[in-house]
C-alpha cells in the first residue's frame, strides 16, 4: 500500500468550483497536482498504470450516510449494476443499506462476501431459471416480479410448503430521465407491467392466489438522471391510486412502496443534480398525504440509489497516447476508452477531463478526449477543455466515474478491463487487479 502525507489547506490552490464535482477530499497539493484521499493521483498511475479506477472509500460512506439521514424511515437498496466488487458490498454493508441485485453473478458475489441475503432484492426483466434458483437457495429477502410468466415459474420453484417474499414492478406511465434509452417508467418498453391496460392489475390478482408468494409491495423505477422532484411525486400518486383499487377489490393492504433510483447527479461543473433534501421531504409529504386521503396506512418507503452513491466517488485515470490536430479539431487520444467506459458512445454522457502530473502554462484549448479503439464513436469527452500544450505521456483524471464504468465494460479489441483502487486517509490499496492477457487466453478454448 502506498502512503503519503494528507496534504494542507494551504497547498491546495484549485478552486471549489473546479472540484465541485470530485470527491469532498479532492485537494491540489502542488501546482498541476490533484490528491484524493490523500493520495496523490499521479502516484496511483505510476503504481497501477493505466487506465485505472479510484474510489474514494470515504466519499462512498459518507454519501450512504447521508441517504439514511435523508430517509431515516425508509430501506435504502444500494443498487449493485452500478458497480460492485467485494470491498463496495462490505462497505454498504456497514453503513447499514441494503442491496439490489439483477443477476446471479451480482447475487453470489454479495453473499459471498458475507452480505446478509435477507436485505438483498432481486430485480430482473428476464430472470433465468438459474436466476430463481440461486436467490431461494440463497434465501433472498424479496423478489422482484416483472412479467406474469414469473409467477408460475417462481410459485413452482418456491414449492408448496416453502415462502418468498415477492414485489410487482409496475409502470406507471412517466417519462423522466436524462436520455431515451434510460427511461423506464414510460409504456410500451421491457420493464415491468403498465399501470394502463390493467396489465398489473391481473399480474397481482394472479399473485394473491399463490399462497407460496407473499405480496409485500409494488415498484416502480422511472429511469435514470432524473434531476427534478416531480416525476416522483406523480410516481407516488399512481402507485397510491393503484394500491388503493387492491384495497378496494382483494381488501389487501400492502405495507411496502418502492420507488426505485434514478437520482440524477452532476458530472460537469454547473449541471444540475437532483436535491436529496427535497426529494426526501416532499415524497414523504406526498405518501403521506395520498395515503391520508384514500384511507390507506403509510407504506415503508424503499429506495434504490447507486449512481448517486458510487458515480461521484471515482475517477477514471489514462495516459495520452497522441494528439492530432484535424481542421479545426484537436483530437486527443488515451489509452483507455469505450471498452473501460461505453457511456459516452450509448448516451452521449459528457465529462469534464483535468490534466494532472504537472503544472501547465498553455492557454485553454477545446479538445475531443477520445479512446484507442477501432469505433468512430469511441469518445472519451467531447467538446473538452484542457491546456494547448497537452501532449502525450500527460497523465488525464475524469471525475464522477465510480457508476456504469468497470460495470459496464467489456472486452472490446481484446484489451483487458481496467483495475480499481480505492483511497482512504492517505493509503491506496488493489480492490480489483487488472485483466491479463492470460485471463482472456484461459478462456479460449478454441484449439
């Protein structure tokens, strides 16, 4: 493990709105520097080479933490497709969340490392049989019904003397987030069953006569970036309106409501984030409220961030490789890219890339950061801002990239995935090692 000094106030010369969107223990201890955690960010890329990950341990609690104060009274699901490695889920585990899970893969490394499965949910559009299997084997806390071929499927596979806690992923028909392809509480797409056509209506009906399945709630997730209150608040009144007619029809009150994640965050200074504080205050008024009015008791609010726990706690390091100058382009490329990071090229997500490793005189020059691999879309940052004189060897660190990153990425070009670090009071330690070339080979059997 690497130790340094946790630098000074007085060393640090960056701006806040410059670090607004790194982590709170973001500092620049020299000029051209940037140390977070105390570690020196240079020093994790000479250590580990690049591309690289950095999580900031600290950051990741203290944001666990703040959404349990934020929601004191409700069950807070850490979403594990955001990222999860074994250290993530011992650390959420300690802070006192629970976890949310859409695979096996996801599943078995959680219990393994000794997450109680009791607090662990398990989501899926298309669950396998395997799928199933594992999460009643495992003992999972509740499972996720999101189409009515499920019921069955699962009624059969629990057994007639056996039990599972189950919830409906219901659509309720509200578009929000931050890009078509990540919005999903619309109808007519694969999650869930619409609120419009009766659909959800009859999958619970179908429920209620499975004395195995135990219906403890309804879900609804409505995308991702979503950086506005109201789209939750009309979440809130569907899924109230709905749980009111089951009241009405089958005289079942239902003590759970999960309003999924979704929670928006900024990744460049200036953009938007949504308000926890608000969010927490005004869905409570509004349950309450909705609830109030239709004679219903107040359901236990479930929640699932990830993004807005992990997204803001990494950094994505690379080494540029070259820079050409094309017309009145400047294209400046690294050795890392879609493979470690596909966002950019899926939903045209933007990041505000900061040289690092020394300090530079060149004016502000617009750059497009893009990645080595053999895909004109394969763009790192678009529309960029970093010193003229960048060149190669200098070393680049893209904040907010703890979500969707190393989740995300894939063996594209045969380059293997990145490591991850993690930093906590001035020590860097080896979460995840990097993809070899003889892990890829094991795998070819081909001969």
């Amino acid at each position: 493990m690497t130790t340094v000094h946790e630098p000074t106030a007085a060393t640090t010369t960056a701006t806040s709105t410059e670090l607004s969107v790194w982590p709170a223990s973001a500092t620049e201890p020299r000029r051209g520097d940037l140390a977070v955690g105390g570690v020196s960010l240079a020093e994790i890329a000479d250590r580990f080479g690049t591309p690289v990950y950095v999580l900031d341990e600290n950051e990741v609690r203290e944001r666990c933490r703040t959404y349990r104060h934020a929601f004191p009274d409700a069950e807070v699901l850490y979403a594990a497709k955001a990222f999860l490695c074994r250290a993530m889920a011992h650390w959420v585990d300690e802070e006192g969340l629970g976890l949310d899970v859409c695979s096996t893969g996801e599943l078995e490394l959680a219990v393994t490392t000794g997450f109680p499965p009791e607090r662990i949910t398990l989501h899926g559009n298309a669950k396998s049989p395997r799928d199933l299997d594992t999460a009643l084997r495992l003992g999972v806390g509740r499972i996720v019904i999101d189409s009515p071929s499920e019921i069955a499927r699962l009624a059969a596979a629990v057994g007639p003397d056996g039990h599972q806690k189950v919830m409906v992923r219901v659509v309720p028909g509200i578009s929000a987030g931050g890009h078509e392809k990540i919005r999903t509480g619309t109808d007519d797409q694969k999650f869930g069953l619409p609120i419009a056509d009766g659909y959800a209506q009859h999958a619970i009906t179908r429920i209620l006569d499975q004395p195995q399945l135990q219906l403890t709630g309804l879900h609804c997730h409505l995308g991702s970036q979503i950086t506005s209150v109201k789209p939750y608040l009309a979440a809130v009144r569907r899924m109230v309106g709905l749980m009111t007619r089951l009241d009405e029809q089958h005289e079942v009150m239902l003590p759970e409501l999960d309003l999924g994640g979704g929670h928006g965050i900024a990744y460049r200074p200036g953009e938007e984030a949504l308000d926890l504080t608000a969010l927490a205050r005004k869905v409570r008024s509004e349950l309450t409220d909705a609830c109030v009015a239709a004679g219903l008791p107040v359901p236990r609010l479930i929640i699932e961030p990830g993004r807005a726990i992990v997204g803001p706690a990494g950094i994505a390091l690379y080494r540029v490789l070259s820079v050409k100058r094309t017309g009145s382009h400047t294209y400046v490329a690294v050795d890392g890219g879609m493979s470690d990071n596909p966002r950019p090229a899926l939903y045209g997500a933007r990041y505000a890339p900061r040289l690092i490793g020394r300090h530079s005189t060149g004016a502000p020059a617009r750059v497009t950061v893009v990645g080595r691999h053999c895909e004109a879309g394969d763009i790192v940052a678009a529309d960029a801002q970093l010193p003229a004189d960048v060149g190669p060897g200098d070393l680049l660190a893209v904040p907010v990239a703890g979500a969707y990153h190393v989740s995300m990425a894939s063996g594209y070009n045969v380059v293997g995935r990145p490591p991850v670090a993690a930093v906590r009071d001035g020590i860097a330690r080896l979460l995840v090692r990097r993809e070899s070339l003889e892990d890829i080979r094991s795998r070819d059997v081909g001969l």
